[in-house]
C-alpha cells in the first residue's frame, strides 16, 4: 500500500493516475474524501495533515509514503516519524531546486510550499529516502498567462528574456511512482535529485511556443516590473509572493536555467517538452 499526500493537486492527481495505471494500491489523505474527485479503486481517507495523529491510523499496511511539501508542512517530522513506527520503509518527498536558496528568496514558501522543512524530515527520518527537488512547473505559465491568451494575442509581462527549464507536471508525477514502487532511487543513504524540463526557455520563447502550438500570432510585450507586480496584487495574489517572485527575476534575468538529464535518467525516455505541454493543455489557453 502506498499513501499520497496532496492527492488532488497539481502533481497528486497525475501521480495517482500513474500509480493506478501501474497497478498499485494506494490510499490518499484528504480534507474532504467526497469532494476529492479521485477515480475508482483508491482508497480515499479523511485527515489533517497537520494534526499527524489523525493520519496515524492510515498508515498501518503501507510500505511507501509521498510527502507533498505544502499539504504535509511543518508537520512533515511527526508525519514521518509516525510512520516509521508503523512499519513504513521508505518516503518519497517532493522539493524544488531552489531549495537551499534563503528562504526569503523562495517564492513558493510565501504561497504554503515547505520544500525545506520536508526535505530535512526525509533526511531525519531514518527511512529509506528520495528527495525529488522540481524545477518551474509548466502550469504556472496557464496561470500566469492564460486569462491574457483566452482574451487576446498580447502577453504583458516583465522580464521577457527570464528563463525557465519547465518541467510537465506528469514527468515529475511519474518519477514520484517509479520511486515510490522501487528501490532503484531509494537508497539508506538517500539521494537529492534534480528534475527538469529539457530546454531552458525564457518568458518571450515560452509564449511564442504557445503560439505556435495553438497556431496563433502571440506577441510578448515585455512591461516594468512595478506594474507587473501591482497588476498581480489586484489579481490577488499574496503581496510577500509577489515581491519574491520579482526579487528573483531581477536577480537571475538573462541567465540560461540549469538543465538536467534527471528525468530521462529515471523514465527511461525523454522528459516532454514545453511545446507537448502546451499540447496537453491546449484548451485551458482557449476561449
């Protein structure tokens, strides 16, 4: 048996796919179990993650835990250590690459991600580990971009030249399974393994990409940070995210994004580009 933690977001779903697909038994933490929308044969369960003793009985049976870092958070310790002494071998937690970074300059952190913290816990855990540290998801690009593609061909954003290396939320979900049903990445020692997409590609490339793949003329008009980050707060967005994510565009814009070969490592085929993303979710860009 295996449990997910933050089933229904943007990497719990695909990885729950992926796991059924592969046959495998899985039991999912949820706030809400009828809400949760999963499919047939997962074993859905109501808890609060930050209260690890309404998990403690769901963790009897299961070999292999993934840690999600903004469902599980500062509760990650007593999460983990819970399990241990339940009979749980080995955890599986999701970071990012920007994790050793200070904390003021992670963006996510000021929207709930503790990709630190639960890192340290698999670390400290004395189980069998993998800390799988992600790089910019493709999605934020839907988010960030896609009320302004449905509307017209214009994007207006800062810092057209900024770059990513997007990775396809199913590529990270995938890895997640492969090392949750395996002990190919998992070993006493632990291992920190950096997942990208593979091109670096900077803002103005990514929306023209999405152009092309909608077969669309989008034009990047690159506009001062200041009325980015205005725009963004009336959006609402959290002022602190907003800050930090800016902070980070002027620290690293023009900079080629690291690359790495992570994900063919691991799958055993290429990681999907940005362009077979945008393919996946072509209609969200849609009116």
């Amino acid at each position: 048996m295996l449990l997910v933690t933050g089933a229904t977001g943007t990497i719990g779903r695909p990885l729950i796919d992926a796991l059924l697909n592969q046959g495998a038994k899985v039991r999912a933490v949820t706030h809400n179990p009828q809400a949760a929308g999963l499919p047939a044969g997962i074993e859905v369960v109501e808890g609060d993650l930050s209260r690890p003793d309404t998990i403690a009985p769901f963790l009897e049976g299961v070999t292999a835990l993934f840690l999600h870092p903004r469902a599980a958070g500062d509760a990650a310790g007593e999460l983990l250590t819970l399990a241990r002494q339940r009979g749980v071998q080995r955890v599986v937690a999701q970071s990012a690459t920007n994790v050793d970074d200070p904390l003021d300059q992670q963006p996510s952190r000021y929207n709930g991600d503790r990709n630190k913290e639960v890192e340290d816990a698999a670390v400290a855990s004395g189980l069998a580990w993998v800390s799988l540290r992600a790089s910019f998801f493709a999605m934020n690009t839907l988010q960030a971009w896609g009320a302004q593609i449905r509307a017209g061909d214009v994007v207006r954003y800062p810092y057209a030249s900024f770059a990513e290396a997007p990775i396809h939320e199913r590529d990270l979900a995938e890895a997640i399974a492969r090392a949750l049903r395996t002990d190919a990445l998992v070993a006493r020692r632990g291992r920190r393994l950096e997942l990208t997409g593979p091109q670096s590609l900077s803002h103005e490339q990514m929306v023209a990409i999405i152009g092309e793949v909608l077969g669309r003329p989008l034009r990047y008009q690159e506009i001062p940070p200041e009325a980015a980050k205005q725009g963004m707060i009336a959006q609402g967005l959290p002022g602190p995210f907003v800050q930090a994510l800016m902070a980070r565009y002027a620290r690293e814009v023009g900079q080629a994004a690291p690359v790495t070969g992570e994900v063919e490592r691991i799958l055993g085929r290429p990681a999907r580009t940005y362009a077979e993303w945008v393919a996946d979710h072509a209609d969200a860009f849609r009116n």
